[in-house]
C-alpha cells in the first residue's frame, strides 16, 4: 500500500521475511466518541489518503497499486457525500482517475492531489507530480485535465524499480497559504515548479509551494521517510515518522522548525550536537496520517493536540505537547485503534473521517479498507457556511472563529476577494488585542497574503505588539520575492526579545532576508553546553531526547550558512563567537574558509583550540556529492556520515598538505587525534590509518534443510489448527529464546539493536504484531515479502553472483548475508545487476519439527519484544 512509508514497518513488522495482514480489527473508540463505519472496500478499496472539505464533502484516495506495485491504472479520487448529514454515505462519484494518489487538498472548488505518473506508451513510472484539479460545476467529477504545479518531484529510477516506497508523501495546506509536502528519503532531481524553478534534495524532508505552483522551497531536511504533517494555528508543524529497522531511527515524534536539520541517515548517530533531535522515540511503527485538531466542538481532552496515525500499530495517537522555549515536550497516549490506519481529516462541523488500509497489503486489494466517520457522542450537526456568499465582514467574522477550519476557510477566500477590502478586513482582526491568539495568528497570516510587499509597513507596525511579534516576523520574512525590501531593524530587535520563539523568528527571517549586515548579531547567538560531539566508541548520541537550548544556535548555524558568513565566523575564531563560528564553518566548503582556518591555526592560543580547528578542516576535506538521481541509500543505509558520497573538491590538496604537516610533528599520542578525524570524517588518507570496525561477520552455518524437515505437532497441523492452538497455551518464553537460536532464526535475525544488522530486526515486534500475526508470519513466510527485506539476487563481475538480505550499504560497496548466516562484501562498481526477488529468502517449514507449547514458547517470547 501504503505510502512510501510502508516501507518502514517492513522493517519491523516482518517476521522471518513474511507478514500477516488480520482480518478487519473492529475499531475501538474512547466513550466520548461515537464511531461508524462511512464507506467500505466496494467503494474505497485500499484507500491510502483522504482530504474532508469543509461542508463535509469526503475525497478518499483509492491506491490499488500500493508502495510495491508497478501496474498503473488502478488508482482513483473518489467523493462521498452525506447529503443529509445523518453520518450514512448517500451518494458518491469518481471524482477523478490517478495512479498511487498520496495525498488530498480541498480548497473551495479546487483538489489539490499528489500522486505517481506513468507513460501511456511504457506503462512505467516516469514521477511524481503536486496538481490541481477544479469542480467549477460542483458535479464531483473533476472539470478537466489536471494542472501540475510541480512536476518530477520524486526519483524515477527508484520508482520504477520499487515502487511508490519512500516517495513523496501527503500534502497539507498552513494557515499560511503554503502547502507543505512530506518527502520520503528517494528525494527528487531537478523537480520543476510552475514557474520553471528547478530543485533536488538529497534525502528526505518537508518542501513548501504557493497554490498556484511557485516559490517551491525546502522547509526542513533530514527525515527518513515522512507521510504527513499536524500543523496547529501558530505554524508548529509535527511528524510521527517512519522506523529504520533496528538501525538506530525509530518512530519519532518531532517538531519540525523552519531551516531545520534533522539528521537521517549521516548525522544522527555521530553528528548529533548538529542537528534538531526529535521529542520522542516511541520504538517500532509506521507513521501515516496527521492532523492537529482544532475544533470547539471536539471535548477538550481530545482538542489542540496533534493526532497521529501509525499504520504499523493500527493506531491513532494523540501527543500532547507543551511549550518548551522555541520548542516542545511531548506525552503520546493511545486514541482510537483502527486497522492499519492512513489518514484522517475533519470538516467544518467536526466530523472526523479516518482510513484503513485493513490487510490491503503492498499491491493493493481490491477487497480492503474502509473509512469510518467519528464525532463526539453528544454532536449536533451545524452547517458550515458557503464562503463564496460571505461578504468580506463576515468573511473577517469566520477569522476569529476557535474552528481552525473556518479560519483556514475564510482566509482562502479572502485571497479571491478585492484586494483593498479583503486586506483591511484582515489587518482589522490581527490589530484586534480582544481576539484570541489563534485568530490574530490568522488575521496577519491572512493580510501578509492578500497585501504581499504593500503589507511591510503594517506587519512592520505589528512586530511592536509583544503578543503577535512572532507572527509578524516570520510573514516578513516570509516571501523571498519581496523580501529585499523588509528592513532587518524589528529582527535584530527580536534577537533580544525575552521570548525564545520570537528570537527564533528573528534568526530563521534574518536568515531569509539575505542582508549581510545581519551577520554579527546572528555570530553574537549563544551556543550551549549541550552542543557536544558524541565521544569515540559511543554507538549514538541524544538524536530523540528534547533538547530545546539547542534550537536557537542551530537555526543561527543555518541562517548564517544561508548568509554565506564566511570571513565573518574566520574573523571570530578564538573570539567569545568561536564556537558559532567553527560550527558554520564545517559547511563552508569555500577556498576563503580553508584559508582562514589555516591561517587562523598558527594564530591560535591554546591545544583545545587548534584541535578544534584541526576538526574543522577535517570535515572540509570531502563534500557531498552532486545527486543526480542514479542512486539512493536503501532502507538499511550506511549511517555513519557525515557524508554519503563523499569527494574531495578543489581545497582538498591543501587542506590535506595542511594535515599532514601537522601529523607529521605530532607525537604518537598526538598522531591519534588524526587516526579518528579520519575514521570519523571519512578522509581515506592513507597515512594516517583507520580504526574501521567489522561491519558483519560470519555467524556458524544452521542447516535449515535438516530443521524443515523434521515433523513435529506443528508440522503435521494445518495452520488453522496451529492457531486455534495459540489461544489457548501460553508457553514459556524462556523456552521460547533458546528455540530462536535452535531454529535457526538467529541466522537472519537480530534482537537487540546493538547488533549488527541482519534480516528483519526482532527487537520491536511484539509492539507491532499479535501472537497471532506474528505465527502466521512464520508459517507462511511468502505471504507477503517486507518491503526492504526481499531477497535480493547481485550479479557481479567475474561471473559471480550473491543471494541475500542487504544489511548495509554505502556508495562503495554493499554487504549481504545469506540464509545459513554468510556474510559478503561486494563492491559497488563490480555489480552488473541487482533485483529483487518475489519470494522470502526464509524456506516455508522452520517450525514443522516443533510441538505446540514449543510454538507457542517461541511466538510468546517474540511478541514480548517491544524495545
């Protein structure tokens, strides 16, 4: 199915190389919900996304090509309506045909949708593509053609070859008028916006367009493999993202701040005091659909909170947050349990639909998932106005509605009215001190809009209003087509405000600004103690422990970056900024940055600095290479960073003349500071060495022919029975243990995520799957194959060939175990062809010779693994 991110429960929810998808799970709600089911499989089969207009109007998302399949043509828009708003579906059509839709805007007569294209002629992907529909005649059915506003917005190559898996992901639209795009990890080249400007990332993270296509912009970097954001009233946008198998990337929640990096795959691990770490781990998943609910008629115990759905856990979460500086803390707490859930989105009456992907699997099903409809048990439906009718007044009047509905409502209509009126009435409301905050928010979110460069003086006038300064900062700096225009002074003055949000506005505009000027200030940013390297031989650093001191530092780091403040933080090496300073530097691959810190090496006072220095360099020596698309990192990457395809550039010569001169005077203590640089930066410069550890070795060979063949109770019982037996004995995890190694399963499978990585990680998945899900998995292992976990057959030169799980890999070479615990190391340019085979690598038949209480020994000790 699922979205790119299905991928990521592969990881955790695969036993042996196989999964089970349950029956339907009747979904289970809080008493002060009524659930119902809305619209089943005839209707929505494997729906992946939905988007609720505000009147209540349903688009479901129907994917019956899900994240593996390759066939084109099975995917559609469909509309449900409850015309007398009694909860039961009356009448529904095909709004529109699209292949892999993932993710659904309904703004006004307009439908926004992102979805996966294919040639007509080679029925192969040739992308991805954010369009726009319209039903100017309100009939359901999309008027024409669609209207793409960015095209090529994923990586073709891996679309092809695996499928919508790790893709681009779900859209959804801020008060601010931007629409932010989840991207999962295959990143894109050279996508395309409506106004011709190209853009490529590396990796994964969140970009924002205009609805009419243009100014496309990356808003965060370094995630894994994101479905969707919650985005509350004051444009705090949270995740719960995807897991990486035991690889250290587990579910995390986090608040995603503008600019920010958040480190997936090369800096979580050992480069942590550089990125924004998450709020949480909460452990294995998949998370899917967001939606921070805003509603006054939602109880209060379910209102302002960011709800989270995990498809993995078949659960939809709810994370409360609490301000913490520029940031949060978070408590997450079980909400509403439905099947393999993906989506979910509310109207203006609240009614929240939910989707469930229900055992749909990784094509699709023609016969699985359904939508269900919740509201509060003592709801009454209110009809939400038509928008288009409202006068600009009343317009302004559903501005300081508490629906976060209604004000996003009434904001995108203002921007179709008259400009004159349609501002003033805006402005009106964010002036307005007896209003609430969330309706003064959207108030200036809504002016900056609608007056663009002619608003300045207004929002500048606003940034002296302590209460709104965050808000009026940040659409100051918001639109970098103007943004030469906006003075820096209300900035500068919010670098020393008391309240750590409106510094951070200050710092991430400044940052947007592009004025130089701004750079000492930013320079002056205070680093804290925090902001320390994960020491040698620590497998990881604190990448999901809250950390909000270090926010504010970090958005400095990046806004000078932007600012290109090299001679700036050269000029305050060794100065009270130094930290800063070299900090910045580690981005600079610039001649002048080299220079400078050479020269400022045989100025430097003081061991501690020079080491520092001598780092610092150490981390210019390679550079990312240029991502062209041919490539990507895979679901078990190399995550030891700071770079993926690392190259030298043109400063390498002297910045490795420079460290050798110093190695070569070093003593032999001293000489090891250059060993770890170049093991920890990845130099590959021969003379200093390397302390590179054993990436995987050989485990002793289990002959799995023999264990198959033996027939014990399990093996001479039909699979129903072998369940019906589950229910009733317990078994003894101890047993259960020791019958993991005896069967062989230690081959291709790890417990703790210490361990270096094999097939399928064990660790978490009692936290993702029952008793029952996890022995059918062993059972039948070919039911369906983990993307991520598919055996893999490697063509080499030299007429070799390799067969087995890829359990790391990096641009130079792969690593694959085999299924009797072989390891091999095949170089990256000796591989003729790769493939993906389409049956588990795991023989059907492992637990034949077991007894019954042996099976259910087994099955216990695995479902208590919930790390």
């Amino acid at each position: 199915m699922l979205k790119t991110t299905i991928s990521i429960i592969s990881a955790l929810i695969f036993f042996l190389g196989g999964l089970f998808f349950p029956q339907p799970l009747a979904f289970e709600n809080p008493p002060e919900l009524t659930i119902t089911q809305f619209a089943g499989p005839d209707l929505v089969p494997s729906p992946a996304c939905l988007a609720v207009a505000p009147t209540g109007e349903v688009y479901v998302g129907v994917d019956m090509i899900g994240s593996l399949g390759k066939t084109p043509g099975k995917g559609r828009i469909v509309k449900l309506v409850d015309s007398d708003n009694d909860g039961k579906l009356d009448k529904h059509t095909n709004f529109v045909d699209v292949d892999n839709p993932r993710g659904i805007i309904v703004s006004g007569t307009k439908v926004f949708v992102l979805h996966t294209t294919f040639s007509k002629e080679t029925k192969l992907a040739t992308g991805m593509d954010l369009v726009v529909f319209e039903d100017k005649n309100g009939d359901g059915i999309a008027d024409g053609p669609e209207q793409p506003l960015i095209q090529n917005f994923s990586n073709t190559k891996y679309l092809q070859e695996r499928g919508t898996d790790h893709a681009t992901n779900g859209i959804r639209m801020g008060i601010d008028g931007w629409i932010y795009v989840s991207v999962g990890d295959f990143g894109f080249y050279n996508a395309v916006d409506r106004s011709g400007k190209k853009m490529t990332m590396l990796g994964g993270g969140i970009v924002r367009v205009r609805p009419d296509g243009t100014e496309m912009e990356v808003f965060i970097h370094g995630t894994r493999n994101v479905y969707d954001v919650a985005i509350d009233p004051f444009m705090n946008v949270f995740t719960r993202e995807n897991t990486n198998d035991g690889g250290g990337w587990n579910i995390r929640f986090s608040h995603y701040v503008q600019s920010g990096e958040y480190g997936y795959p090369l800096l979580f691990q050992h480069f942590t005091d550089e990125i924004l770490p998450a709020l949480v781990d909460v452990g294995g998943g998949s998370g899917t659909g967001n939606l921070f609910m805003d509603e006054p008629n939602w109880p209060a115990k379910f209102n302002k909170v960011p709800m989270m759905a995990d498809w993995g856990r078949s659960m939809l979460y709810i994370h409360r947050v609490t301000p913490d500086g520029p940031t949060f803390t978070q408590k997450d707490e079980e909400f509403i349990k439905l099947a393999q859930i993906t989506d979910l989105d509310v109207d203006g009456s609240g009614r929240l639909y939910l989707s469930a992907w229900d055992g749909a699997g990784y094509n699709g099903s023609p016969s699985k998932g359904y939508v269900v409809r919740a509201v509060p048990t003592d709801w009454k439906y209110q009809a939400f106005p038509n928008v288009e009718k409202l006068s600009e007044k009343k317009l302004a009047d559903l501005l300081k509605s508490a629906s976060a509905v209604a004000r996003i409502s009434a904001s995108q209509e203002l921007l179709k009215r008259p400009v004159k009126s349609a501002a003033s009435a805006a402005l009106k409301v964010a002036q307005d001190k007896g209003l609430s905050l969330e309706s003064r928010a959207a108030g200036i979110f809504t002016y900056a809009q609608i007056a663009a460069e002619s608003g300045i003086a207004a929002l500048t006038e606003l940034t002296r209003d302590a209460t709104v300064r965050e808000f009026a900062l940040r659409q100051l700096a918001d639109r970098k087509s103007w943004a030469s225009k906006v003075a820096i002074g209300p900035f500068l003055d919010g670098l020393k405000d008391a309240n750590p949000r409106v510094q951070a506005a200050a710092i991430i505009g400044l940052g947007r600004l592009g004025k130089a000027e701004a750079i000492p200030a930013l320079l002056q940013t205070k680093v804290p103690a925090s902001f320390v390297a994960p020491a040698k031989g620590v497998a990881e650093g604190p990448h999901a422990t809250p950390n909000s001191a270090i926010v504010l530092p970090h958005l400095a780091a990046r806004s000078l970056v932007e600012l290109n403040a090299t001679d700036a933080a050269v000029a305050s090496i060794g100065t009270e900024n130094s930290t800063l300073a070299l900090w910045v530097l580690r981005n600079m691959h610039n001649p002048k940055a080299v220079d400078g810190l050479i020269a400022a090496y045989a100025n430097a006072n003081g061991a501690k600095l020079k080491t520092e220095i001598i780092t610092t360099l150490s981390r210019l020596y390679r550079e990312e290479a240029p991502y062209d698309a041919s490539w990507w990192w895979g679901t078990r990457p190399d995550s030891h960073g700071p770079y993926y395809k690392g190259i030298t550039w043109a400063a390498s010569p002297k910045i490795e003349t420079f460290l050798k001169a110093q190695w070569q005077k070093a003593d032999a203590a001293g000489k090891q500071l250059y060993t770890d640089l170049n093991e920890r930066h990845r130099m590959k410069i021969a003379e200093f060495g390397v302390e590179e550890k054993a990436i995987a070795s050989n485990e002793p060979k289990v002959d799995l022919e023999k264990i198959k063949n033996q027939k014990g109770q399990v093996g001479k019982a039909s699979i129903e029975d072998v369940m019906l037996m589950l229910g009733k004995i317990k078994g003894e995890p101890g047993l259960g243990k020791a019958l993991f190694a005896r069967q062989g399963c230690i081959a291709c499978h790890t417990l703790d995520k210490s361990e270096k990585p094999k097939g399928p990680f064990m660790g978490q998945i009692g936290s993702i799957m029952s008793r029952e899900q996890i022995a059918e998995s062993i059972l039948k292992p070919n039911a369906s194959i983990s993307q991520g976990f598919a055996t893999v057959m490697v063509t080499a030169k030299g007429n070799k060939s390799y067969m087995g799980f890829v359990t790391d890999e990096n641009a130079d070479r792969v690593i694959m175990r085999n299924i009797t615990g072989e390891v091999y190391t095949v170089k990256t340019s000796d591989i003729i062809s790769r493939k993906e085979m389409e049956t588990s690598m795991m023989p059907t038949g492992l637990a034949n010779a077991l007894s019954y209480e042996e099976m259910a020994s087994l099955v216990t000790f695995l479902s208590n693994n919930k790390k």
